[in-house]
C-alpha cells in the first residue's frame, strides 16, 4: 500500500515539470493575436486622401481658371483693337453739341472749328515723333536727328460759335522748340479748322511722379483742364493741321498691347504642371 502512494506521488510531481498543454484552438487564436494588422498605403489606394491634400487641389483649379479667364480677355481685347482700328478709317464726323458725347467716342476723329489760346500753352513729354504709323513725313519742327526726344504741345482750343473750351494736342516739337518764343511763324492766330481724334483721360503710370509745373508726364487730363479752366475734353490734332514752323500733328499711337496669349500658356501650363505634381505626391503618395 505504501509502495502505491510512492509511486502515486512520484508521477504528479514529474507531471507537473511537463510543460503546460494549451487547446489547439486557443494556441491558433493566440497566433492571430500576435499576427499585425496590414498598413493602409496611399499607393495601394486604401488610405483616403487628407483634407490638406484636398486643399492642394486648388493650387491647379486656380490656375487653370485664370487660363480661362485669359482666354476671354483676349477675345476682348481682340475686338476693341478692331473697333479703334474701324473708328480710326472712319470718316471724321462734327464735334457734338453734348461734350459729354466725346466720352463714348474715343479714337474717333471729329472736325472743329475756333481759335487757340495759346500764352496758355502747356506741355507733354518726353514722347518720340509718331508720323504715319512711326515712319517720317515733310513739315513741323524737326531735323531727321532731332526726332529721338520732344514733348507735346497742349493747347486750349475756344469753339466758334459756343463759350466752351477744349484741349488740342497740337503735335510734337523738339526739345529746343519748347518755349513758343522759338516758333512763332507756328502759332497760328485767328479761327481755324482741323480735324481731331478723341482722347479719353490716362491713368498715372506706376512710379511716375506727381505733375508739377506746365510739363506734364502722362495725359491728365482733368489737371490740365483746371489749369487752363477748359471742358476736360482732349483731341489729337491730325498730320493735316500741320503747319510751318509747328508743332507736328498725328501724334496719335493706335496700336494696344496684347499678350494675353502668352499669359494664356503661363496659366495653363501652371494648371498642368500642379495637377501632376498633385497626382504624384497625393494620390500615388511618391516623392521625387
């Protein structure tokens, strides 16, 4: 009896160095358990795109919408170039009996008929001689040296037959014609007739300083009109009304800048170039 409780006792206790044994489908679950979860990549598709990737999104809408906004204005531009061009061919027609007409008829040419005032002459420059599209006709003020540098000669201009004054740009003379003592034979005196084209007022240039004196940088139009107590109202006298001795006429540059078309190809080009980029580093998540 005793030798069976021995024997008894002596196997619990090598049992119990045996390492434990765990149910096969609990040691199957505790492998899943140490197994990680699988990274969500941006490249495999399953990670979604983040707000700010969405935000740089507008990088290339932007762009791609100033493009289009170009395109419209240069088929703007397209057309107003064509209706200057067509009011410029046009037949000159007489100056309104409403001034306030002028300001819907820019660029075209009017007749008018009166006297200049000239003691309250006033200047513009330096300009370059504009004569025929820039190519060189007889008459004026000038030597084919002297055509590099001058200024515009604005002067008041009383209308036959009505109290209303208007400014003329007579034309251009050289630098050493600017005091109208120089050029007398030139200021014609008493009633004539010349054929104009209307000038709307110019915007002040960025960086050009403010008017001082009777030499004015770019056509104020308002300023000058307090100055000589004029309508502000401003005509280019044409090549015609060019006399011995004066001023040059046909200072009148038609052609507009326009390149739209090269602003057209920046923006879309931009547009293109950010939407690959965006492509690239959001939503296939590589770098260079």
């Amino acid at each position: 009896m005793f030798r069976f409780i021995q024997s008894e006792v002596l196997t619990t206790i090598r049992s119990s160095r045996l390492p434990n044994r765990v149910h096969p489908c609990r040691q199957a679950h505790q492998k899943r358990m140490r197994v990680p979860p699988p990274v969500m990549t941006r490249s495999g598709g399953n990670q979604p795109i983040s707000p700010f990737g969405w935000m740089l999104l507008a990088i290339p809408a932007t762009t791609f919408g100033l493009g289009c906004w170009q395109v419209y204005r240069k088929q703007w531009k397209e057309n107003l170039i064509r209706t200057l061009a067509t009011r410029m061919r046009m037949e000159p027609v007489p100056l309104p009996d409403d001034l306030s007409e002028l300001e819907q008829m820019e660029y075209q040419k009017v007749t008018v008929r009166g006297e200049f005032i000239h003691d309250q002459e006033l200047h513009l420059g330096p300009r370059a001689l504009i004569q025929d599209g820039d190519s060189k006709t007889a008459g004026g003020l000038f030597s084919q040296k002297e055509t590099t540098i001058g200024y515009l000669v604005i002067t008041p201009f009383k209308l036959e037959g009505r109290e209303d004054k208007i400014l003329i740009n007579r034309g251009w003379v050289p630098k050493r014609f600017l005091n109208p003592a120089t050029r007398q034979e030139g200021q014609i005196k008493g009633t004539v007739e010349l054929e104009g084209v209307v000038r709307l007022p110019e915007n002040r240039p960025q960086f050009t300083p403010t008017q001082r004196g009777a030499i004015f940088m770019f056509r104020d139009v308002p300023k000058m009109s307090q100055i000589c107590e004029t309508e502000p109202y401003f005509l280019d006298a044409t090549a015609a009304s060019t006399v011995p001795q004066g001023p040059v006429g046909g200072q009148t540059r038609v052609t507009m800048r326009n390149e739209h078309l090269s602003y057209i190809f920046t923006w879309f080009s931009l547009s293109g170039f950010t939407s690959w980029l965006w492509f690239r580093q959001i939503v296939r998540g590589k770098s260079f």
